[in-house]
C-alpha cells in the first residue's frame, strides 16, 4: 500500500498497473493508499490515456475529483502483452511530437485483444446494471480493421509550433491541430490526398480558423468515400467571409474556392480517384443562433452515391447529401443491419406484419426491414433526416414504409399515426442516441406490448440501464450480439433481442 503525506493532487507522480478499460477508452487502475499523519485509508481511480490493461506505468496527474484522477503516463515500466507496435505514424501520447492523435485509442493492441477489451466493457456495465453478461456474445470483428472509414472530417488551423495545419486534433486539444501525413481509418487516398491540400494551402498562404480567437477562414475539408460504388465527394467548409487573404493579398472568396477546386480536381485525377462530387459550403457560427451551412455545389454530381448489400442479394442505394447521416463503415452497417434482421427473427420468404422502427434516422434499418414486413413505420425528431428517409424510400422503389417526423410519444398518439398503423405492431426496432432512452420513451414502448423488441444500441452503459426498466416492464433479454463498427477505437454497437 503506498504511503502518501497527502492527498493525490495535480503534478504527482505515482506508478500503477493498468487493470481495466474505460467506456471512453481509458486506462484505468485502482491504487491503495495510506494518507497523512492520521494514517487515512483511501482508495483512487486512476484513469490514463492511452493506456491499455496490463501496462505498469508511472502517471502525472493532471486533473483530480475527489478521489478520481486522470493524467498520461510518462514513463513505460512495463508494457501489457497484448501491446504492439502501432501502424499510424501519428499514434501515441500527446505529449510527443506529431502523436497522440485522437481518430484511433486502441492501435496499440492487437485486433483480437481490442474485441476482448470491448467484450469486457460491455459485459462490465450489464454487470454494473443487474443484467446477465451470460448473453452477450463475442464481438463480431471486420475482416479487415483497416481503411473502412466511408467519411472524415479534417481541421485546418495551428500545429504546436504555430504552423499552418490540416488534420485532426489530439486527445483533449481543441486549440492545435495535428498535421496528418497519413490516417489508416479511410482509404490510401485519402493519406497521400490531405497532406497535398495542406502543402497548396499553405505555399497559397491561405489563413486557417482559429478556434481560439475565431480569425480566419478556411475550416474544415470533409471526404466522403463510396465503399461500395467508387464515388468521392469533397466538401470545402469556410466562413462566411467574402474576402480573404491569398498570398498576402487580400482577393475575393470566390476566387480561393476557384482555384482550389482546380487544384482538387486534378490532384484527386492523378492520384487515381476522381471526384465525383465538390462541394464549397460556408459556415455561420454566432453565440445565440443556431449553426447555418451553405452549401455550394462547383462539381459533378449534387449527391454521394453509396449501397448497402445485405441478405437476399438485395442491395439499397443511397445518394448522401453534404449534411446527411450515413454510418461511416459502409461494410461494417452491412453486418450489423444483418444483426438486426436476424435478432429480428427474419430470414428470406418470412413476412410480419407491422414494424415500428423508432429513432428512425434517414430510416436505414427501416428500410432494411421493408421486405420482410407489410408495413414499416418510422419516428424520428429530426425533421431533415425524415425528409432524406422519404428520398431513400423513394430512390430504392419501396412502397411499404412511412416514416413521421415528431417526438416519439406525440407520434404514437397521434391520429394520423392511429391511422397508418391501424392493427398491431408485431416488431419494434429502437436505435436510440447514446443517452439512450429517457423513461417517457419506455414507457412508450412498453404501452406498444409488441411480441419482440430488437434494441440497437452504441452506449453499452445507457442501454444495461434500459434494459433493466425493459425486463421489469414485462420483456425477456434473450441475446446481445456485439458488432465492432469501429476498429481501433473505444465504440462498439450492440444488438439485442427482447421478447414478451
């Protein structure tokens, strides 16, 4: 037990054994100690970042609560032996130059010891909540964990040495950018295609946002890639600014964006992969409004075109606007979409009759669903992602599905939902946002008494907590199948199934 003169506070050092793994994929270690000329007892969690089970490291405390503690390591005692050497140049602790990049948290260990750490999570928090870990399953992994990524969101602005910048920021920055040279998360193009787009910006002397004082313009370049068709869409976000500056001069806007389409353009042809799709999008961000984007379509086609291939050698199509929600691992949707119409009961030549699909989205699994029911019927809040799930429906020719754009309980009582409805629902499907289900909405669906429940989930904690109100309102939890749709990183979706 180590002896401290006092309590754990910012700048000490103590040395721990990593033992277990946060929900936000930290470290986390237990250290006993005896306080203070009284000889007080007291327990603390250390939390570390980018620190994995097994590790014994010696940590600076940054931040304290209580007797909660989190920091980095700076010193390696003993490394787990499920550590490796990671791909990315850009992995590590922020503390070294050009590292500690924060796209990737497990790169450190192997793929097969990361779907063991997040079968532990999940099965930690249902332990946590009272549910039985005896059915949850195994993480269903990709065949390959690399380049799956169909979307990406890189930051111009400030490196740490005060330098012109494109890529992402470190674990914990919002101020400092980290100058990407590759990413192993989207596709090979995508490393040799960012780090040329910096170069022309900077040699351009283009100036980048800055989050810190809110100067500049250039903000972000967003690429969208079609895992499935070939398709790439760039988007060119920037502030509102009519005038900027350009090799020292001040010109118009409109002449950066001409010139950096042109450079796009053929930069993207030489590398082997055409855009599709250019986009110059203008952002306005003011305290006390709401966020505005306008977009600007230069190239090509106005949408992203993308498939889903699923059971029955069916495939859906969909075109994916600048601001559409798409899952960003095309071939990992592929699998858990599979999860959810299994876990549903459904295989080809089977029919229900009513499927409820709630927290619709732009009605994915909805749509998934369509031809194994009668009737489908979607809810989602967002009256934009409804909009996008009427097109997909239309685009992918099915006639079944309706989809209401309200609150949950609005919807459900609402005439014109009584109507559409009419009979019983024989299958409720909810993909709720990573807060889960707030009571309301259980009690909701529990009114529904639908015979099966299936429950997606991508917050192991929130949805052991829901389940629980779930099995006391009269479900049995027969199975969680566990989908990793991100390598590499902390998240894992989950795929439950309940039955009456």
């Amino acid at each position: 037990m180590l002896e401290l003169d006092r309590g754990l506070a910012h700048g000490d050092e103590v040395v721990v054994e990593i033992t277990d793994v946060t929900d936000r994929g930290m470290g986390k270690a237990i250290l006993e100690a005896v306080v203070g000329s009284q000889r007080e007892e007291k327990t603390y969690e250390i939390f570390v970042r980018k620190a994995i089970p097994g590790d014994k490291v010696r940590v600076l405390i940054e931040r304290t609560r209580r007797r909660r503690c989190s920091g980095g390591w700076i010193e390696m005692i003993e490394p787990s032996v499920m550590r490796i050497e990671p791909r990315c140049p850009h992995f590590g602790r922020r503390e070294e130059k050009n590292k500690g990049c924060g796209g990737c948290t497990f790169q450190s260990v192997t793929y097969r010891h990361q779907l063991a750490i997040k079968e532990r999570m999940i099965k930690d928090r249902f332990k946590e909540a009272g549910v039985d870990t005896g059915l949850v399953l195994p993480v269903k992994g990709m065949e390959d964990p690399w380049n799956y990524r169909n979307k990406m969101e890189f930051s111009f602005g400030d490196n740490a040495d005060r330098e012109f910048a494109l890529g992402l920021f470190p674990t914990g920055y919002k101020y400092e950018i980290l100058n990407l040279e590759a990413c192993y998360l989207q596709s090979e193009f995508v490393s040799r295609f960012i780090p040329l787009i910096r170069d022309w910006a900077s040699e351009q002397q283009l100036i980048p946002y800055l989050n810190s004082d809110g100067s500049g313009f250039l903000r972000t370049l967003t690429i969208r890639e079609g895992k499935r068709t070939g398709e790439l869409m760039v988007e060119l976000t920037t502030t509102e600014a009519s005038k900027t500056s350009m090799l020292g001069e001040e010109v118009d806007a409109e002449e950066v964006i001409r010139q950096f389409q042109q450079f796009a353009l053929s930069t993207a042809t030489e590398l082997g992969t055409p855009i599709t799709s250019l986009y110059w999008t203008r952002m306005r961000q003011q305290k006390g409004s709401p966020t505005a984007w306008f977009e600007n379509h230069r190239h090509g086609k106005e949408v992203l075109g993308e498939e889903l291939h699923l059971p029955g050698e069916r495939a859906l199509h969909f075109d994916i606007h600048p601001r559409a929600f798409f899952q960003p691992n095309t071939l990992g949707a592929e699998i858990l979409y599979r999860e959810v119409i299994e876990k549903a009961g459904l295989t080809p030549g089977t029919s229900l009759g009513t499927v409820l699909d709630l927290y619709c989205g732009t009605g994915t699994i909805g749509l998934c669903m369509a031809p194994f029911a009668e009737k489908v019927l979607g809810i989602e809040m967002q009256k934009d992602a409804v909009e996008n799930a009427r097109k997909n429906a239309v685009t992918n020719e099915i006639d079944n599905i309706e989809f209401f754009a309200g609150d949950v309980g609005s919807v459900l009582g609402s005439h014109e939902f009584q109507s559409a409805s009419r009979e019983k629902i024989d299958l409720v499907i909810v993909d709720p946002p990573r807060s889960g289900l707030f009571a309301e909405a259980v009690k909701n669906i529990l009114e529904i008494r639908a015979p099966t429940l299936v429950y997606v989930s991508c917050n192991p904690a929130t949805m052991a907590k829901n389940l629980v109100d779930l099995i006391d309102g009269g479900y049995e939890l027969e199975v969680v199948q566990p989908v990793d749709l991100f390598p590499h990183t902390f998240h894992v979706e989950n795929v439950g199934r309940l039955v009456r």
